[in-house]
C-alpha cells in the first residue's frame, strides 16, 4: 500500500480575468532537466474555456515555481473543429525525440451539453510550444463512446502503445445539471495515433453510487500495472481510486491503497482528483493532483512516503 504525506498547493488561480483566470485542470507532469519538473495543465478563462500551458517547478522542490508559462503551449481549434470551445490534458511522452501530447478536446452541440474526443500535437521545441497532426481527432465518435473518447495515459511498451481512455455514452441528471456518464476503456496501437475499438477495462460501480470513472495514469511498477483514476458519485464525491493489473486488460480495484483522502480543511478538502505520479531522477515519487471543484483553484503535490 502506498503512503503520501501531502507538501501543499503549488499553483493558485489568478483569477485576474486572462486566459489563465481560473483552474488547472488535469496537472501532467514530465521531467524537462535534471532539476525541472514541468507540470501542464488545462487553464481556463472566465467562460471555462481551456488552453494548456505548464508550471515549471523545482524536481528537489515542487512547491518552488520557477515560470508559468505566459501563453498557450496549445490554443483552442478553428472554429467548426472539434476543440473550439477548449482543449484539456490526456497525456505527454517522449517518443523518437518528440513530445507527443494527447489533449481532448471539447465541442458544442445543440441537444447535449458537449461532445470530447481526443486528438494529438507533438513538440520539437521540448514542449515550449505544440503543433496539431491533425485539425480532426485521433480517437473520434464510435459506437463505443458516442459523446466522450478521451485518451487519458499511454505507455509505449513491448513495440507498441498501449492507451487507457474514458468512453462516455449518456449523461446523469443531478439536480438539473447534466453530467456526462463515462468509463475506461484499452487500446492498442502500432504508430500511436492509428486506434480501432477498444476493449473495457474499469466499469462504474453502482454500489458505490458512481456514474463516472476515468482520467485513467497508468504506470508499471515491478511487475504490475498501476492505474490511478478519479470517480464521481450521485451524492457528490470526485474522488481518487487505485486499480492493479498484471497484464493491463484485467484490473482489480483497490481503492483503499492509494494512500491519499482529502483533508480535514482548505483547498482539498472537498475533492481529490486527477492524480499524476511521476518518479525523478533524485529518486523521490510525486503525486500531482487536483483539489476541490475540479482544479479551480489551482493543482499541489504529495511526495511518496512508502510502497
């Protein structure tokens, strides 16, 4: 069972009206040097549009900003795309001296609240700035997800990519509200960016009262696979849980080992969500995650204790 001991908030919501004015929606982080962690993240504006851009922060230190970026590593799509009205963070790797960056994004429709599929950018310029593959989504409406197909953690592994993703097919009404219903699925794929159907990896729990489960970081550990992943419940919690896996197909839930709850006050006390562990050079393992109200209020950190 792993431990987390919680270090703080890391970075807080302006709120100054730009396009950084509130959130840092689903913090994913990568080592750029030897002693820079760079955390990207989808930042919103006053209308809850996204665009991702990072936090650099010391890898001895995270709670130590060293530069936020001052504009969009990736903007919102042309108008009439399938990301025009916001982008947000599956995943980043390094892969043929490329970054690849996974993104969803977001779409308005009439009769449902949005449509997301994921598309994908890579980088030369060690991630300072993106470009589009292409203006359509990688990982588009199927029957398998009709309103959600959002990759969320790939791993290239055994000469192939191996890819977790949310697939979402109907929306829960909670006190007027809708929300989108989802779960996890698994592909793979030989160029990372060519997918067919996947096969369904994690479904919700209705004992648990839960209509979404996704946001799936995966990772290996010895010889096990490890997926963090955040759920949503009618009676209002968005928390985090933990599945293993030997193979990556097959996963047992183990929600009581991942080690971190929400605080007795402050800015996760509500709300633990979108969990990203990354392990550094140094040696020392991070948990970056989101707090109450989905990251309005910015993203911190937890280093690991024990495993």
């Amino acid at each position: 069972m792993s431990r987390w001991r919680k270090i703080g908030l890391i970075y807080k919501a302006p709120f100054d009206g730009s396009w950084r004015d509130n959130s840092a929606l689903t913090p994913t982080a990568i080592e750029i040097s030897a002693s820079v962690i760079r955390v990207y993240a989808s930042f919103r504006d006053k209308e809850g549009i996204g665009r991702i851009g990072y936090v650099d922060v010391d890898s001895d230190d995270p709670g130590n900003v060293i530069r936020v970026s001052k504009k969009p590593v990736l903007d919102i799509g042309s108008p009439g795309m399938f990301d025009d009205n916001g982008v947000i963070l599956g995943d980043i790797i390094k892969y043929e001296n490329k970054l690849y960056m996974y993104y969803i994004g977001f779409q308005l429709v009439k009769n449902v609240k949005f449509l997301a599929y994921t598309g994908l950018a890579w980088s030369d310029e060690n991630g300072d700035q993106f470009v589009r593959v292409s203006s359509t989504p990688i990982l588009d409406r199927h029957d398998e997800g009709r309103f959600v197909r959002a990759v969320h953690s790939v791993i290239f592994d055994e000469k192939k990519f191996k890819v977790w993703y949310a697939v979402g097919n109907g929306w829960e009404n909670i006190e007027g509200i809708s929300y989108p219903q989802y779960d996890i699925n698994y592909v793979e794929s030989t160029d990372g960016f060519s997918f067919g159907p996947g096969i369904k990896a994690i479904k919700n729990d209705p004992i648990n009262r839960e209509y979404r489960i996704g946001r799936p970081r995966v990772y290996r550990s010895n010889d096990r696979y490890i997926m963090n992943f955040t759920y949503g419940t009618t009676d209002g919690r968005y928390l985090a849980g933990q599945a293993i896996s030997d193979d990556g197909i097959k996963w047992t839930r183990k929600d009581s080992e991942i080690g971190i709850s929400t605080s007795v006050n402050g800015w996760d006390s509500k709300h633990i969500s979108y969990p990203c562990i990354l392990k550094v050079n140094s040696g020392k393992t991070y948990m970056f995650y989101n707090g109450n109200h989905m990251g309005k209020y910015g993203f911190g950190y937890a280093e690991l204790v024990n495993e």
